[in-house]
C-alpha cells in the first residue's frame, strides 16, 4: 500500500464517526452533546415535575378561589386584595423581615465565628467541630421540644436559671416580647454548626502563603483576617448568606421549630408569613389566599437575594 | 470511540440509557396494577387519634379495636382504623380532602364541621338513622351537626367544661372544698393564692387553635355574650366579650396564670397531675385521664364561677363519627356510623354507654345511654357532672374557619399579646362584620 493511502485511511479511522453513530446520522460532537442532555434529563425532568410545575400551579391558584374539596373558582385579584386587609398577613410579613434580618447575620457571624476558632486540624478541634455540628443529627422536632422544655414557665431550666439569678415573671416563650428571639436563638444554635462547616471549607481554600507573607509585611492578625480572609471567602460567604436568607424566609427551620415550640403564638408573634400560608392551605383550607401569600414569600426571597447578589457581586472575586 | 473508562467493565452510557429506561417503563407499567389493587380492596379506612397503636390509654384504643372488629366480623366491607398523631393541628386530614383521597370515615369536632360541611365532604346520615333513634339524640348535642333538618355527624360524646384543683394544694393553703370560688373575682383571687415560685395558680389554655375558642365561649355566654346576633352581624362587641377577655387577661397579668401550657390546656396529667398548676380549667375527659394516667394525685372539681350578675353557662364539645360524601362507599359507611353509634341496637347503646364510662369520662349523646349508664352516673366524679356541670352546659359553636381565626386572634391578642380587651372586642368584631357579609355557607350556630 502506497505511504499516501496508508495516512489518508488513518485520518478517516480517527475522525469517522463509529457504525451505530453512523447509521443515525450524528457526528461525534452531536453525540457527546445528546448524551450529555440526556444525562441531565432526570434531574432536569424532577426539577420540571416536582418544583417547576408546581410553582406555576401554585403561583395560578392565588388567581382562584380554591376550598380544598375540589371547588375552583376565578376570582381574579381578590386573593391579593385580601391581603392588603388582613392585619395578621401584615404582622407575619413584619415578623418574617425581622425574623430575616436578625437570623442572617447572626448565622454568618457565629458559623465564621466558629470556623475561625477551630479551623486548624488538631484532635481538640475535631472533638469541638463535632460537638457544634451535633445538633445537625437530631430532627427538628425533637429540638424544638427539648428546647419548649427548657423554656418552660417557672419549671423549664431556663426560667429556674433566670430566677437564680433574679429575673422573674420572664417567659421564654409565651411572652410576645420574647419568643420570637428565643426561636432565634435556638435556630442559630441549630443551624451555626453547619454554617461553620462551610466556613471551614472556605478557610481551607485560602493559601497560608498570604497570611506568611501580610506576616513578614507587618500585619497583624486583625489586618489579615479584613484584608485576606474575608475577601478570599467572598464566595463562601456569598453561599452561605444565599441559604441562610432562603432557610429564614422559606426554610424547614423557620416553620418546624416554630411549629413546634410556639405554633406562631403568643398572639401571631412568631407567626413568620410560610406558617401563616401553611394555617391557611392546612388548617383553614383556603389554598387559593395561601397561594397568593405564598407567591408573596416568593417574591421576597427573589428581591432579597438581588440585594444580596448587588451587594456581594454574585460573590465574585474583587481582582482589583 | 466512547470514553466510558469509569463505566464497570462490558457497561457503556448507552447500555445504562437503555437500562434506566427499561426499569421506567416496567415501574410506570405496575402503577395501574397498584391502582386496581387499591381500588377493589373492600376496606373502609377511618382515621382517628385513638387507635390503633395510639398513646392514648389502653381501655380507649381497646373500645376502638372493639368496635371495628365487631363490625368486620358481620359485614362484607371492612372497617379499617388509621391513627393519625397531630390530627387537630397536622395536615394529613385537609391534606387528603384536597388531593381527593380523603378517608371514608373520620372523627370531627363542631368547631371544624363547617369547613367540611361546606367543602361538600360530610354525607348525610339522615337516611341510615332510625327517626325514634334520631329522637333520642337530644337538639343540644345534635344541633351544631346538621343542617336543614339533616344530620351529617353523630356525636360519639358530650365533653362539657368544668375546673379542677388539685388537693394537695388547697390543703398546701390551709382550704378545703368549701372554698372553691362562685365568681370571677374569687377564681382570681383563689389562683393568685395558690401561686407558688414553681406552681400557678391557676391554668387556662393559652394555645391559639379550636379548642381555645372553645374553653373559652362560655366565660363570654355567662355575660350574656354572643359572637353573632340574631340580625346575623357580629354580636361581638359588648361588655360581656369585654368581661370574658378581661377575666383570662387579668389572669395571666396578675401572674397566676402561665403564659404557656404543657402539651395542651385539654390534657390534665401533664399540667395538674404534674404540680405546673393547681387549678386547671378542662373537660369532663381530666377524670379518666387523671385516674387512668395519674392515679396517685388526688383532684377535686368545680364548676364555672360566674361574673357578677351573670348565670351559670359551660359548654359540651365532643366528636363526631362523619362520613366522606365522596368515600369508596359512602352508604356503608353511613351504615357502619348508625350501627356504631346510633342504632336501636342495644349494643349500640351499650358501645356509647362503655365509651363514656369505661374507656373515658364522658357525658352520652343519648338520652337512653345515660339511662342505661345511670349506675355510674349516680356515684363520684361522674355524678358531679351528671348532676352539677352537665344541666348548664350549651353546644360547642360551629363557626368557618374564618370566623374561628377572628376570635382566636382576639382571644390572643387581650390574653397574651398585651392589647386592651376593649380593642380586641372592636377590632374582631369588625372583621366578624366584613366577614359575616359575604359568607355563603351554612349557618353559624
């Protein structure tokens, strides 16, 4: 066989695509792009069923008047013109925002907090690591009796330890005033361990030769942590603000605990708007109005994490 | 060529494509066949907090067990028992309605009967119930379950309202059972008496939900209150409302009262029978509860002091045997509720008979259970009912769920969320009003 022959016949074997791709017609490359949606197809096609068409049906019964025993009826806006009249949309709508601006912050900050000091890996801040993530292994519900226990009036060892040392007529959790920020607390303490795993993660990524360096440079280690770790956990901390904000507007903590510890009372003070919707869908059966209050959550949850990607830049480095 | 180099040797993406395919098919094939086995078994389900495997005491989820194993062993269709944990408060129950697969039997309160009424869930038992047996169900209990003339509920109970105290510490204060408070006034200042650095005085629920609104009626009827007035707009607004939402706030300022209950205000053992109060308002039930769960704790009972100028009112809730409309057999389902609970049977009489006083403390819907109960009504705690709380006792309202949220955010508002009643009056029976002007359903009662 001529050398010419033998290296065109070579050329053809590595670029021809195989018999069966042939015999459909797809090059190589329309193969590896078929195969690669097709790989995605089950998630795509879950995340289509079980969330995509939900919320579209979810978002079009605010539009109706639906009684939960299969009666459907258009009424137009009236289900948000309720809302505008319903003074405990109003207050769970105030006690969502606050319940989000105090829970956020305070979740960055202790998960951080907590990362910071047991970041470096030696046997005693493996045993703490675990301690602040033990919490993550029991259910919700559990911890939110424990803690009603805790909390109790005049019984619980909260209230006995208050009045140890003084502080009397306090209720933890039937008092307006306090429960919400004693939920508050306990969702930290639930939720810090995990967030300081992130932390952690994100500690880790950062390379030591910049903090030797900022050394040999003079800073010291306040300098550092402002000028090397906070800006090289933008990423870090843009995630972890993203699922700290979704778990304190929509998040299982926000209505399990709440569910159980305090079932949104004493009158509606812990009543976030996600347990109001579930009142009114579950107990009152008024799923149209808990749609239309539910596209409500939705549309806080959307403009809030604009203002956090605004503020963050979508966490992207600051190459600068 | 393919790179399938994590693939498990012979295994390539085509392979598992295909593979994941042929498991689809075959597991949206066996559907239909899950559907068919589902729709041709003969089995009525009927949830219920009781039983079986439930944590209510064993001599209720034995009369449960009982009763649905007497009637499988004599009819072709077959009652099945589903318990349900949360059942007033979870979603299960609504849940299932919504999805159209709601249970064929299930237990219901007045306090919930028009949201399923209304929803068109609630079939009619009219036709299954022998018209002397009908009878036999006195207007006051029967009432808040039918419409028109119909009955879509049988009541399984009557569960009026009453105070109980602990003896140990009324003797703690140097009282006796000559001291139970008449009047408000003295309630208060019994439970202000009985306030220790670890115990309340006294103990409402303070819970927002059904059974709230439902402890607390009568303290508003007692004034002459109402939440609706015969011209059908809200009745809410008057001094009694005022007087009622007063009494329960000034119980809680005064710091006899506690701002939150253990498990519920219905349940005796873990308030009472704990030492967290000594004086607890709650149903007929505390009795058993309190013998089958804290046997050890001696209680004493009164019955509701009343306002100055006021007469003596309480109310009897209790629950309802209802049949889904749109059940797999919704005429025998009607026919298992008669035979149960409202038969000429008299074993049927004899079921509400055990019921009421065997595996609870309870009053008879009917009039010829409490005659064939008259033993154990004649004697102890049961008598005191009988005799004392039951002759003042009115139905548990049925209001929608709409109406029911008005006044629980008002009972809330003036007994824990330190609003004046007057405003809380003012302000819910506004709603009451705008609500009340577009309702369609069946009348509140």
């Amino acid at each position: 066989m001529p050398a010419s022959h033998a290296s065109i016949s070579t050329a053809a074997a590595t670029s021809d695509p195989p018999i069966a791709a042939r015999r459909a017609g797809l090059t190589n490359r329309q193969r590896e792009v078929l195969a690669g949606y097709l790989f995605i197809a089950p998630d795509f096609i879950g995340l289509f069923v079980f969330v995509g068409i939900p919320m579209v049906l979810a978002l079009t019964m605010g539009f109706f008047d639906v009684n939960g025993f299969g009666q459907f009826n258009f009424v137009g806006l009236a289900n948000y013109q309720k809302m505008l009249g319903d003074t405990v949309f109003w207050q769970c709508l105030r006690v969502t925002l606050l319940y989000m601006v105090l829970l956020v912050p305070s979740l960055y900050v202790s998960g951080l907090g907590l990362a910071l000091l047991v970041q470096r890996s030696n046997r005693f801040n493996t045993v703490m690591r675990s301690i602040f993530f033990a919490p993550q292994m029991v259910s919700l519900v559990v911890i939110g009796l424990v803690w009603q226990l805790l909390s109790a009036d005049k019984v619980g060892v909260l209230s006995r330890g208050l009045a140890a040392l003084g502080i009397t007529g306090v209720s933890l959790l039937g008092s307006p005033g306090f429960a919400l920020y004693t939920t508050l607390l306990v969702t930290v303490w639930f939720l810090m361990g995990f967030y300081m795993l992130i932390f952690i993660g994100g500690l880790q990524d950062i390379p030591r030769e910049y903090y030797e360096a900022a050394e040999i440079d003079g800073a010291g280690r306040v300098q550092s942590f402002w000028h090397i770790t906070l800006p090289l956990l933008r990423p870090t901390s843009f995630f972890v603000l993203l699922i700290s904000l979704v778990a304190s507007v929509a998040g299982s903590q926000a209505f399990d605990l709440i569910y159980v510890m305090t079932k949104g009372g004493p009158a509606n003070s812990t009543s976030v708007l996600i347990f109001y919707v579930y009142q009114q869908a579950f107990q009152y059966s008024a799923f149209g109005y808990a749609a239309a209050m539910a596209s409500i959550v939705v549309v806080i949850l959307m403009l809030a994490t604009a203002v956090l990607f605004l503020m963050t830049r979508g966490g992207r480095f600051n190459y600068e | 060529m393919s790179n399938d180099t994590n693939m498990p040797r012979g295994w390539n993406r085509r392979d598992i494509l295909r593979g994941s395919a042929a498991l689809g098919a075959a597991g949206l094939a066996g559907l239909p066949l899950i559907g068919n086995a589902y729709a041709q078994a003969k089995t009525l389900n009927f949830w219920n907090f009781y039983a079986p495997d439930s944590e209510q005491p064993k001599a209720q989820q034995d009369w449960w067990t009982k009763m649905a194993a007497d009637w499988n062993a004599k009819s072709e269709t077959k009652v099945e028992l589903d318990y349900l944990v949360d059942y007033m408060q979870g979603n299960k129950l609504s849940t299932s309605f919504a999805s159209g697969q709601g249970p064929d039997l299930f237990l219901i309160s007045p306090g919930d009967f028009l949201r399923y009424y209304n929803g068109g869930a609630l079939l009619d038992l009219t036709p299954f119930i022998d018209a002397d047996v009908q009878k036999d169900f006195p207007d006051a209990v029967m009432g808040t379950r039918k419409v028109d003339g119909k009955i879509y509920g049988v009541p399984m109970e009557v569960e009026p309202m009453a105070f109980y105290y602990s003896v140990k510490a009324f003797e703690d204060a140097g009282l006796n059972e000559n001291d139970v408070p008449k009047t408000w006034d003295e309630l208060l200042e019994l439970g202000k008496k009985l306030t220790t650095a670890d115990r309340y005085g006294l103990l409402f629920q303070t819970d927002a939900g059904y059974y709230q609104n439902f402890t607390w009626y009568p303290f508003m009827w007692q004034g002459g209150g109402e939440f609706q007035g015969a011209d059908g707009k809200s009745a809410f607004n008057s001094p009694a409302t005022v007087a009622a939402l007063k009494l329960w706030k000034d119980a809680i300022d005064s710091g006899a009262a506690p701002r939150q209950v253990n498990a519920g205000g219905f349940d005796m053992v873990a308030n009472l029978g704990a030492g967290y109060c000594a004086i607890q308002n709650c149903g007929i039930w505390g009795i058993a509860a309190m013998k089958q769960n804290a046997p050890d704790t001696p209680f004493g009972m009164f019955k509701l002091p009343i306002p100055t100028g006021g007469k003596y009112v309480t109310v009897g809730g209790g629950w309802a045997f209802v049949a889904n409309a749109k059940g797999k057999d919704p005429d025998t389902a009607g026919k298992f509720i008669a035979w149960a609970l409202a038969s000429k049977e008299q074993d049927s009489v004899q079921r509400v008979v055990d019921w009421c006083t065997v595996a609870k403390s309870d009053m008879p819907p009917r009039q010829s259970a409490i005659e064939a109960g008259k033993a154990a009504y004649g004697q102890g705690e049961l008598k005191f009912f009988a005799d004392e709380v039951y002759p003042g006792a009115r139905g548990e309202p049925r209001l929608p769920p709409e109406a029911y949220k008005i006044i629980s955010d008002a009972i809330q508002a003036a007994q824990l969320g330190g609003i004046e009643p007057e405003k809380a009056a003012e302000d819910a029976s506004k709603q009451l009003d705008a609500f009340l002007a577009t309702y369609k359903g069946a009348p509140m009662l």
